[in-house]
C-alpha cells in the first residue's frame, strides 16, 4: 500500500480553505458599510472627467421602501469643459485574479434628479470594468424632475492569467458635472468566483501535488 506523502495532503487542505475564502467577495468594503470608501480608488476618466460630489450617505438604491435604506457613495459625474464625450470616474479596487477562474461581478444603481430643477437629457452611463475592458454597461437616457431610476448590472469576466487588475465601475455623463443637479450611486458590488471553478482549480493543485510526491517515492 502506498502511503500519500503528509505534505501533499496538507496541501490538500490548504487548498480545500483557501478556495472556500475565495469563494467570498474578493472587494473589500463592496458594501460601503464602513460609511467612507475604504478601499476604494477614484480616478477620472480622462483629464475633462470629474465629479463635483464625492462622500457616502444613506441611499435607498432600490428606490423607495421601509428599512432599506443603506451607506452608498453618492456623485455627481460628468465633464469641466463640454466636448459631447462621455466623461466622469472611474471607481476601482486591484485584485488578483486567478487564470481560467470566471469571476461573476454586479453592483447596484442609481439615478436621482433633483426636485424643481426640470428634467434632465442624460443621467449617465453605469458600465462595469476590468483593466482598458468595458465588460456591461447601462443605456443612459434622460431622467425627470424628482425622478430616481434604479438598476442592476451584472457581467462575468475569466483572466487569461494570474495577475493584478483594476476592477471596479465607471459612472460617465456627456454634460458639465457642475450645476448637474443630479446624483448617481452604486451599492452592494459583489466580484466572486462563479461556483465550481476555484474548486476545480484546488482539485488540479492537489493532483499536481500528489504526482510530485508518488515521484519522488520512486
């Protein structure tokens, strides 16, 4: 009878608890219940992009309801200077990310028109990023007087290889973002590997493991 090495079942184990962790979200602060954005990085979109609003408050995302109510950013994006390109942040976390793995990402949105100040022709363009790459992204459209449009967007992504990459959402408007008199916000952004495949990746370390081991007792 041929004994398994001790170090490879160890490993075995090791890679048992380390794809179960994986199997959270790999953001930190997805929630935004620290009440700030630790965690977080905002960059514009380009040198014309900005956003004149940047904090996090208690936001119904989904709209009006009892108790729902939740910490989420809130900004007001757009251009400083109007060229009719889509302009505004980029807000983002580096993670790593394990090649062939598919990572299933979606967060929550929210467009909300200030009452009094008429309707608006662009409440903006929600897209989910990774790296250069938009992998989902809203329609825009106009929004009215008062009005809040709430969405989700979800979208699924596999590296090619083993590395760090910027995941996160832009928030873009064609307009000026000053004087917008509008609020976006984004809640609850979940990045976890899509069920099966960190296990399957643990399973192949483990085969890998024990074949090194059954070739040294050669």
């Amino acid at each position: 009878m041929t004994r398994q090495p001790k170090t490879t079942i160890a490993a075995f184990f090791c890679v048992i608890g380390i794809a179960a962790a994986a199997h959270g979200n790999q953001l930190t602060n997805g929630d935004f219940e620290t009440g700030d954005l630790t965690g977080w990085t905002i960059v514009p979109t380009s040198a014309n992009g900005t956003t004149t609003l940047q904090d996090v408050v208690m936001w119904d995302i989904d709209g009006p309801g009892p108790l729902e109510e939740s910490f989420a950013p809130r900004f007001q994006v757009g251009a400083l200077s109007y060229s009719g390109v889509y302009e505004g942040i980029f807000l983002f976390q580096s993670l790593t990310l394990v090649e062939d793995v598919e990572y299933l990402l979606d967060f929550d949105w929210s467009a909300y028109r200030w009452e009094g100040y008429g309707t608006n022709s662009d409440r903006g363009i929600f897209s989910i990023v990774v790296g250069d790459t938009t992998l989902a992204a809203t329609g825009g459209g106009s929004i009215g007087d008062g009005q809040q449009i709430t969405g989700h967007l979800s979208a699924a992504f596999t590296p090619d290889t083993t590395g760090m990459y910027r995941v996160g959402a832009t928030i873009t408007r064609r307009y000026l973002a000053a004087n917008s008199y509008l609020y976006q916000n984004i809640d609850n952004f979940t990045v976890v590997p899509a069920p099966g495949t960190v296990a399957l990746l643990g399973v192949g370390v483990f085969v890998a493991g024990r074949r090194r081991g059954e070739g040294r007792m050669k």
